[in-house]
C-alpha cells in the first residue's frame, strides 16, 4: 500500500489520480492473488480501510482474479510474453558466474551487486 500512498505523492500521476488537486474519490485496483494484496486477508482488509479513511474516498473497490484465471490478468498477460523473450537468451557462464565459488557462495561481492 506504501506504494500507492507514494503514487498519490508524485506530481507526475496527478493527471490520473486527483481532480483539482484533490484525490479522486473512486478508485478500483486489481491485484493479483498473492497474500501481499488478496483483500481476503483480514490485515489486507485492515490496510485497504486504512487507505480508504486516509484518502477519503466515496468507493474503493479490490478485485482478484480466481484461481487459474490468471491468463486473463493484464499484467500476467504482459510478463508471459517477456518470460518467452528471455527464455531464449543464453548467458555465457565464464562471464557472468565469476563472482561465485564451485559451491555457489559469493567471493567478490561487488560483482554481486
């Protein structure tokens, strides 16, 4: 919710969120089905109140897509396309595993970074 409280903050998304400078009072998210936002759980319902107090909005609204239903999930719809594209690079591991040992643990953290 951080997030969203920033957004409010940011004068580059005022266009999309506030009328004459006041937040606007009707606002649907759709999230996804993680326990960080599914507005089934009680602390996510308690964080959603609190943003609706805070903001003071007519109408707020928290939509999930079912389970299994994610292909119809724009974001997911977004990511699936470019998970396809960075499937088919291949890294060269002489170049990019020099940070590690045979084990896998970091010997030059800033290469780590």
């Amino acid at each position: 919710m951080q997030d969203l409280e920033n957004l409010t903050l940011d004068p580059k998304y005022n266009d999309v969120l506030k009328t004459n400078e006041e937040i606007r009072p009707i606002w649907v998210l759709l999230v996804d089905g993680g326990l960080d936002k599914n507005p089934r759980h009680l602390k996510n319902i308690k964080t959603y109140c609190h943003f609706f107090q805070k903001f003071d909005l007519d109408y707020l609204t928290v939509q999930t897509h079912a389970s299994g239903q994610s292909k119809y999930n724009p974001v997911e719809r977004g990511m699936a396309t470019l998970s396809e594209k960075l499937a088919s690079i291949t890294l060269p591991i002489d170049h990019f595993r020099l940070h590690l040992n045979t084990q896998g643990k970091v010997i030059i953290p800033e290469l780590a970074l």
